[in-house]
C-alpha cells in the first residue's frame, strides 16, 4: 500500500491510489479507518466516502480496466473553541479519469427507485460536498464536521 504524504500548512493531507476495481471500495474504507481513528463522525465520513468510491468505479473512465482514482484526506482538529467544544474537520477529495456524466443528484425522482441515493446519502452525512474538473478528470470534494464537548 502505497500512501503518500503531502506536507502542507495548518497540517497534513494523505494520498492513496486505488484500482477501478469494485474490491477497491473496501480497501477506501480501510485507509480512511487507519487515518482517521478517533475522529468522531468517522461512519458519516465512511459511509459517504464508499459512495464517492463506488460513483467512480461505476460511472467514470476509472472504472475501465487499468482506470485509477486518487482519493486524498485531510483531518482538522482544532483544539478548543469558546464554548469549550472540540472541534473536527474531514475533508475527502476522490479525483477520478473523467467521462461523460457529471455528479449530480437526480431531479424530482422516483421515490421506488433502485439507484439515485448515493449523493443523497453523501448529502446527508457531509455538511457540504461539490466538484470540479471536466470530461477528463474530476474531483468529488466532501467536508465533514462536528463538535463534541472536551472529555
Ligand atoms: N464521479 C462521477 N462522475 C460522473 N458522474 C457521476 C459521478 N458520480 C455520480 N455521477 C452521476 O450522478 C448520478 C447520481 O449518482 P448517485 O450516486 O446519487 O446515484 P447512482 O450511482 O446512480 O445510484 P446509487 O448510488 O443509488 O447506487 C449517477 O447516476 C451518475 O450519472
Ligand atoms: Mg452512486
């Protein structure tokens, strides 16, 4: 496994490259585990990331044989705010080989639907997710947060 460490100001950003391949999801789910222990919304992030990852693999050119995607964290621990929280932010960037289709939650959906609720769930468990980038490569960005009291 090779992890990348990427030094910048106000703290650290890890990288990792992954397979197209559909086992890879789990192996996402790993590296966000061993990165982020202790963080205290790590199944939002979890579960939000595995649909990022699962997006890529399935409706982009990374999900092609030999297709990549790059998936980078970055996690905040800001020591104390006035009101005596801690406070706590992820941030989860999965950069995929591009295509045709752009990200985006369908319209006025079927509520039976078989499909469709992945950016749902990731709206649901992120505070606030986007993208950029263009037929030949975008990037899925995600910002979880949270505070919790000191211990
Ligand atoms: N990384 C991506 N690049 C390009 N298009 C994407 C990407 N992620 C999602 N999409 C598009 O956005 C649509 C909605 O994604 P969403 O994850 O909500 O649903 P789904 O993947 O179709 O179904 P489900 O996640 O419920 O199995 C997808 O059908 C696809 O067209
Ligand atoms: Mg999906």
């Amino acid at each position: 496994m090779f992890v990348e460490l990427v030094e910048e100001e106000g703290g650290d950003r890890w990288r990792r490259e992954f397979a197209g391949a559909p086992e890879e999801a789990r192996e996402v789910r790993r590296f966000l585990r061993s990165l982020l222990e202790g963080c205290a919304f790590l199944d939002d992030v979890l579960l939000g990331v595995d649909e990022l990852a699962v997006n890529t693999i399935r409706h982009t050119r990374s999900g092609r044989p030999g297709g990549k995607f790059v998936v980078e964290v970055r996690w905040w621990h800001e020591p104390q705010d006035e009101a005596g929280r801690k406070n706590e932010k992820v941030v989860v960037w999965v950069r995929d080989e591009g295509g045709p289709h752009e990200p985006a939650i369908p319209s006025g959906g079927d509520e039976f639907a078989e499909n469709g609720r992945g950016l749902l769930t990731l709206a649901c468990t992120a505070e606030n997710w986007g993208w950029f980038g263009d037929e030949s490569g975008r990037t899925v960005c995600a910002v979880f947060a949270g505070c919790r009291p000191i211990p």
